[in-house]
C-alpha cells in the first residue's frame, strides 16, 4: 500500500507548576482592552506539518517521535499531536 500523507498539529505548552510569564503578561493585558473575565491564560507554541505513512496511527506515532524528540523540552514542557487530516496516496 501507497503511503498517504497525513496533516499534523503539535501543541506545547509549558507544564502545570511552571511559570509562563508570557501568559501573565497578556492576562494582565486583557483588562486594559476592556477584556474582563479571561483567567488561566497560558502561552504555548503550535507546529503544523505533513507525514507520509501507511496508516493513521503510524502518522501519529511518527509525528510523537518527533514532537517528543524535537518539538518539546521534556523537562518543562508537554506536547499532544492530532491528525487533522489526510491526503491521497503518492
């Protein structure tokens, strides 16, 4: 079978218990726009990209690989990979 090519999102986002001064920063920002009632803010970064693989779950372990490898400090941060689509086979 043909490889397809899969979207992916990467989401990572710094740990519970670790400081996230840029989200700080824009909570405290909000009020100032006349936003109010916007608590919790976290900052994170997203990372889109393609996998060629044989199926579904190979795209997603692939793409863990690299998130977990490449993407994510393990040490503070935390990462989810979703599939957000597949393409036609090669």
């Amino acid at each position: 079978m043909a490889p397809s090519e899969f979207s992916v999102l990467v989401e990572v986002r710094l740990r519970h218990g670790i400081a996230d001064p840029q989200g700080a920063t824009i909570e405290r920002a909000l009020p100032a726009l006349g936003l109010s009632g916007v608590t919790g803010v976290r900052a994170g970064k997203s990372f889109r990209f393609d996998i060629a693989a044989s199926d579904e779950a190979a795209a997603l372990a692939q793409a863990t690989v690299v998130a977990d490898r490449l993407l994510a400090n393990p040490v503070i941060e935390e990462s989810s990979v979703t599939i957000v689509g597949a393409g036609t086979p090669d």
